[in-house]
C-alpha cells in the first residue's frame, strides 16, 4: 500500500501542474481575475487570475471519486491491478458512505468560494454555510475528534460532535486567512498533508493517506504556478477546500490507541493534540488576527495586512522569503508532532515549551512591528497575494 500511496502524491501532482497552467492561461483569457473581495476589505488587486482552486480541487476529487467507484463497482479488477488493496477492500465498502460525504461537503465549499471570488459574499452567510457543512459532515461521517477517548463518558458523543464542528469552522477559516501572500496558503497545506500522511502511513490508515497524498500532491502542481511571483491564485474555491479536507482527514486520524501498546503513534492521551502542532502556523495567525481586529472594533473577517506574513515583510524579509519562513516554521512545529504520542510526559512538555518559545517570539516580532509602522500602512488581506 506504500506504494500506492506514493504514487497517487505523484498522480495530484501530474494533474495539478498542467491543469493549473491551463487554468492560468484561461483565466486571463475570460477575465476570471483578482477581486476586491467584500466591502472592506484591503488588498493590492492585481492582474491574476484567483482560479486555480478548481485544479486542487479536482486533482484531489476526481481520483478519490474514481477509486471509490472502482471498488464498488470492479473490486475483482481493482484487487487484480493492485492485489495489495484486497485485504482492505471490507474496511472500503464500510467507509464508503462516509467519503460520499466529506466529498459532498467538500464540493459545496468548493462552489461557496468560487461564487465568493467573483462576486464576494458577506461574512456571515459564508459561516453559516461553513457551519451547515461542518454539522452535516459530522451527524453523517466518521468525521469525529477523540471520538474513542469520549465514547465512554456520559453525554461524550455530544462533546465530540462540538468539538468536531468547531475543529471544521476553525481549520476552514484559518487556511483562508493564511491565504494572504503567493505560494503561503498552498505550501503550509502541503506540509501539513505531508506530515498527516506520514502519521496515517505509520499506523496504516491507507485510506486517508491516499487522500492525504493526492491533497499533498495537487497542492505541490499548483505551487508550480503559485510560488512568488504568483501567475495564478487559488482563490477562496481552493483555500475553503483545503482547510475542510485537513480538517476532516485529521479529524478521521488515530493519532492515539491507548490498548495496544504497540501502536505506531504512541499510547499517550497527549499525541491526540498532533493536529494543533501540524497547524500551528495558521492557528496561530488565525487567533492573532482575530483578536486584533476584535479589539479595535472591526470584523475578524474583513480582510487587512495585519497577518504574520506581512509582518515579516515589513521587517525586512522580501515575500519570497516571509513564506518560506512561514513554511519552514509549519515543518518545524509539524515534524515535532508527529512522535507526540510516543513521547515521555517531560518529553512532550519541552515540545510544548519549543512551540511557545516560537510563538512567543513571534509575538514579539509582530507587536514590534505594530509600533514601528501601522497596519493600515500596508497592502494585502485575506486575499491571496
């Protein structure tokens, strides 16, 4: 199945790279361009095209969709061409349903964004749509957090199902506020698929790895054309899709089994918080941003250069180089996760400390910055730039 796995990280990639050159092409035929997004909002328009969503999304969709197909339809010839699905093929028609449904509420965001970058919507119909996905996908899934660990407990599954819903939202709304300087959004995703496809492959999930490597594999073919200077954006069409997969195929990840102590990712109830570390970054700004604007009485969802990013640029860094910070810091915050549960109690507390010691500098930085010169003084947004 490794082999598997790997292949389809190369399958997104070998659809991503030509379809988002196309798509590049397009839209600067058909005018599919930069918009100034909702009213509010501060951003530099520029003349490229914010359609490069679709490639990521249907270099990750369309294969996901064939392969539950075929195993529905031809498993004889599936199991003959890959005879090392054939022990999996029972856990596939089990869990079949449940990828109808993440597919389905990935496609709705999907067209949300899409709409939302030709003609912008509102802030909160947005939400109540993210909400209404996140609920749908997890009343009718397996897409839910600790899951295991709540079970037992009374009135657990109702936590869970909360916590999954709110996980979604935030997971969601934190790539698309990311999504705010060429090839950052699309290269903090990749990393952070990458480093959730080596958990799953750890502890065997095959699925979700595949899943995991085509997302991986698509993002790589559209940082292609992404990586600064930009000829195309993804759009919110591509940064609502890639939060929800990441959210959901995280939230669907056995990152702890307490009874068997043999399991891959550990036994220690606090591997389960793998997922905060692999998103670190984008939590971090997401939180950070918020709050500012909370408190200075604007919309957490009115766009602004108020991100990391642009700290670091206004500290010097050329935008090249602010991202590949932002990326190299994911890797970083990410790599350090993905052993947390085979950690000793005071081994797990220094990676938590490494984690605050990061953020705390970066803290620092950015309230430094803020003094120095105003945000409103730059140029950018929850837009891709």
């Amino acid at each position: 199945m490794l082999g598997i796995v790997l292949g389809l990280l190369l399958l997104g990639f070998a659809l991503s790279a030509p379809f988002t050159g196309l798509l590049a092409r397009l839209g600067m035929r058909v005018g599919a361009l930069d918009t100034p997004g909702a009213a509010g909002h501060v951003k530099e328009l520029r003349k490229v095209p914010n359609i490069g969503g679709i490639a990521i999304f249907w270099s990750t969709v369309l294969p996901i969709a064939a392969a539950l197909g075929a195993l529905a339809l031809f498993p004889s010839q599936v199991v003959a061409w890959a005879p090392a699905v054939e022990p999996h093929l029972g856990r596939a028609r089990e869990t079949a349903g449940d990828w109808g449904v993440i597919l389905l509420g990935a496609l709705a965001l999907h067209l949300m964004g899409l709409y939302d970058d030709r003609r912008a919507l509102s802030a909160w119909p947005k939400l109540f749509l993210q909400v209404g996905v996140a609920v749908a996908t997890t009343l009718f899934s397996d897409v839910r957090l600790l899951h295991n660990l709540l079970e037992p407990i009374p009135g657990g599954e109702v936590i869970s199902i909360v916590l999954t819903v709110a996980w979604i939202v935030v997971i969601v709304n934190a790539v698309n506020f990311i999504d705010n300087m060429d090839g950052l959004a699309a290269g903090i995703g990749m990393v952070a698929a990458l480093c959730f496809m080596a958990a799953t492959i750890l502890n065997e999930q095959w699925f979700i790895a595949s899943a995991l490597a085509l997302l991986a594999g698509s993002l790589a073919g559209f940082l292609v054309w992404n990586i600064p200077p930009a000829r195309i954006f993804m759009g919110d069409g591509g940064s609502l899709f890639v939060g929800y997969m990441l959210a959901c195929l995280a939230a669907r990840t056995t990152f702890v089994d307490a009874e068997h102590a043999d399991y891959a990712l550990g036994t220690a109830w606090y591997g389960v918080f793998m997922p905060l570390l692999v998103l670190a970054v984008p939590l971090y700004d997401g939180v950070y941003v918020t709050v500012w604007r909370v408190r200075r009485g604007k919309s957490p969802f009115v766009g602004g250069p108020e991100h990391i990013s642009h700290r670091l640029v206004q500290l010097g860094l050329s935008k090249r180089r602010a991202v590949v910070v932002l990326w190299l810091l994911t890797a970083v915050t990410a790599m350090s996760g993905i052993g947390l549960g085979l950690m000793k109690p005071w081994q797990a507390a220094l990676v938590g400390l490494q984690l605050f010691g990061i953020f705390l500098v970066m803290l620092v930085l950015e309230t430094s910055v803020a003094r120095i010169e105003p945000p409103s003084a730059g140029g950018g947004g929850d837009a891709p730039r």
